[in-house]
C-alpha cells in the first residue's frame, strides 16, 4: 500500500502557527479568491461551528481561507482537523468588512501577496473545515480552498 509521505516527500501536517492562528487577530482583508473554490456557509447559528468542507483519503490544501460576505459586524471561526488531530482553530476580533477573514495557508490579498504558510496542509486518511459566526445568518459567510487529492 502506497502512504502519502511516497508522494510528497513529508509527513501529514499537526499544526499551523502564523499570524492568524493565535489570539484573537484582526483578520486579513481584500482577500482574493478568484483562483479557490469558493463554498458559502449555508444557515448557520451563531457561535456553532458547521462543516464546508470534508475529504476523505489522501492528499493537500494548497490555499484556504474563511471570510465574510457582506460588512456586519461579525467574529469569524475557522477549525480545521486533518487526520483526526485539530491543527487550526482560530477567532477573529469582530471585523465589519467584505472579505475579511482568516488565512489558514496560502492565500493571495487584492494589494499585495501575503504568504501565511509555503507549504501546504498534508493530510493521510482525511480533511475537515469547519467555520462559525458569531451570528445566525445564511451564506454571509464563506471558505475559498485549493486542494488535490491522490
């Protein structure tokens, strides 16, 4: 049976420290998107994490990102768990502005290029990404992602 380390020469990522990892950040703006697929939140309730993304079996996110929508006030949550093991879960300070948000690895800014993390989240048997607001609205919010799987 082939492991992912034969393919990308590293182990599964365990976690993600930069920036926005820690505390309580003010958020990255004018994220840029165009090249992510982009998943809306759906409903959510406010302050309950809900799932946008999940992929089973091997493989990377490249680029990830959670933001707004819209300019509401609003704290923005971002969880990701790779393998079972928690590697990113992070909370905005309120932000009040359209694509504003959380950088989880890779991501480009409308201004200038702002590399959170060269390389990119591994993962063996699975990925998922959870976001919450700290209000109930629908589709306000969102994630834009990069990934291939093997």
């Amino acid at each position: 049976m082939s492991t992912l380390s034969q393919f990308t020469g590293q182990r599964p990522t365990r976690s993600v420290v930069h920036g926005t990892s820690t505390g309580s950040p003010a958020g990255q703006g004018a994220l840029y998107t165009a090249s992510a697929r982009e998943v809306l939140s759906g409903a959510l309730t406010a302050a309950t994490l809900k799932t946008l993304l999940t992929i089973s079996g091997a493989g990377e996110l490249f680029h990830l990102m959670a933001y707004t929508k819209d300019g509401t006030s609003r704290t923005v949550r971002c969880r990701v768990t790779l393998d079972g093991v928690v590697v990113f879960d992070a909370t905005t300070a309120a932000i009040a502005l359209t694509h504003t948000g959380l950088i989880v690895v890779g991501a480009d800014n409308l201004l200038v290029t702002i590399v959170t993390n060269r390389g990119s989240l591994r993962f063996v048997t699975s990925c998922v990404v959870e976001v919450a607001s700290s209000l109930s609205e629908t589709d306000k919010m969102a994630i834009g992602y990069t990934a291939q799987t093997y």
